[in-house]
C-alpha cells in the first residue's frame, strides 16, 4: 500500500488537491504497478506560521 503524504501551506482548493492526488495516484499505478484502490495520499496543510525555510517562517517572507 503506498502511502504518498504531501505538505504544502494551506490554501489550495479542493479540487487542486483533486487533481494532484489523481495525478500521483496515476504515476504509482503506471510506474510500479499498485492498485488504484491500495494508494494513499494524505495532504497536510501548514499555516504560514508554521513553516519555514532558510530559517525564516513563511509569514515574514516578503513576497
């Protein structure tokens, strides 16, 4: 059973998540044979205040 867990900041709609987890759950099925019924993918969504790269949360980046 693969299990697929993507975080990403919060703020995408449902049907954007619709597609990628489609998307993905396609790739797994095509390049290593699993069921389409055994793929998992688990979206988990971040506040900007709680994320971080290069030692700077997300919120004070300027954009």
């Amino acid at each position: 059973m693969p299990l697929v867990q993507i975080t990403m900041l919060e703020g995408r709609t449902a049907e954007q998540k619709r597609k990628l987890a489609k998307r993905i759950t396609e790739a797994i099925v095509e390049e290593v044979g699993a069921r389409r019924a055994a793929i998992v993918v688990a979206f988990h969504e971040v506040s900007k205040e709680s994320y971080a790269t290069g030692g700077e949360l997300m919120i004070d980046k300027v954009k």
